[in-house]
C-alpha cells in the first residue's frame, strides 16, 4: 500500500507541476495580449466583424463557384460524349439506309432477271407446244396416209 501511496503522490505533485506551468504560461500569455492588444470602438469593431463575415461568405461561394465549375465541365463534357454518340449512331443509321438500298436495288435486279427467265420460259413453252400441236398433226396425217396406203395395197 506503501507503494500505491507513494506512486500516487508522485502523480498529484507532477499534476501540480502542470498546473502551475500553466498558471505561468497563462499569465505570460495575458502579459502579451495586453501588451498587443488593440481597443477599438464599437463602430470600428462592427465594421471589422461585418468585413470578416463577407469573407467567410465570399469564401463558401468561392466554393461553391469552384463546384458548379466541375458540374459544368463534366456536363459540357458529357454533352459532347453523347454528340459523339449521336453523330456514331446516324453514321450508322445512314450506312444501314445505304445498304438497305443497295439490298432493295438486288431485289429488285432480281427479280427483273426472274421475270425475262419466266417470260423466256413461257416463250418456249408455247415453241415446244406448238411444235407438240404441229407433231401430232403429222402423225395424224402419217397415219392417214399410212392407212390409206395399207388399205390400197391390200386391194
């Protein structure tokens, strides 16, 4: 218990120590501020108080300037992004336009070839069957000739 004692009184007198360093320290720091010190009316401290006040705000807005700054960088910025993006996608736009014509015209190509094949083919067609008709009619004449000549050799 000794000891505890001991210890604790060693701790209360660096306390006291402390204390009174700061009484020191405080006083010197009175000395100086009355030394230093400058005592001005009541007109003169209000105008000073008004003019740092006007500096705290000219400072907020100096900042918040500084902020709306960047928001209109990166809006002018994105604004320019989707420009970009805008001009890409009627590029796009236009090439696929372009290739739907040139698709439509191949079609269109197409199928005017399909039509000259199908009328070329009709053509024949007609060809083939009247030479069909003209064939058939020479067999009939054949057959009628033959016939008569069978007939004619057998009397």
């Amino acid at each position: 218990m000794e000891e505890k004692g001991k210890g604790g009184s060693e701790r209360w007198s660096a306390a006291i120590g402390n204390l009174s360093e700061m009484t020191s320290n405080l006083d010197s720091l009175q000395k100086l501020l009355v030394k230093k010190a400058v005592f001005v009316d009541d007109d003169t401290f209000a105008k000073a108080s008004l003019t740092s006040e006007q500096a705290r705000t000219i400072k907020v807005l100096e900042q918040r300037v500084e902020t709306l700054e960047r928001e209109l960088d990166n809006a002018i910025s994105a604004a320019a992004h989707a420009r970009t993006e805008k001009r890409q996608a009627e590029a796009a736009q236009k090439a696929a336009e372009l290739r739907a014509q040139e698709v439509t015209r191949e079609l269109e190509n197409t199928t005017r070839v399909f039509e000259l094949h199908m009328e070329e083919l009709r053509a024949k067609q007609e060809e083939i069957s009247k030479r069909d008709k003209e064939i058939k009619l020479l067999e009939a004449i054949i057959q009628t000739l033959g016939g008569k000549g069978s007939h004619s050799s057998d009397e």
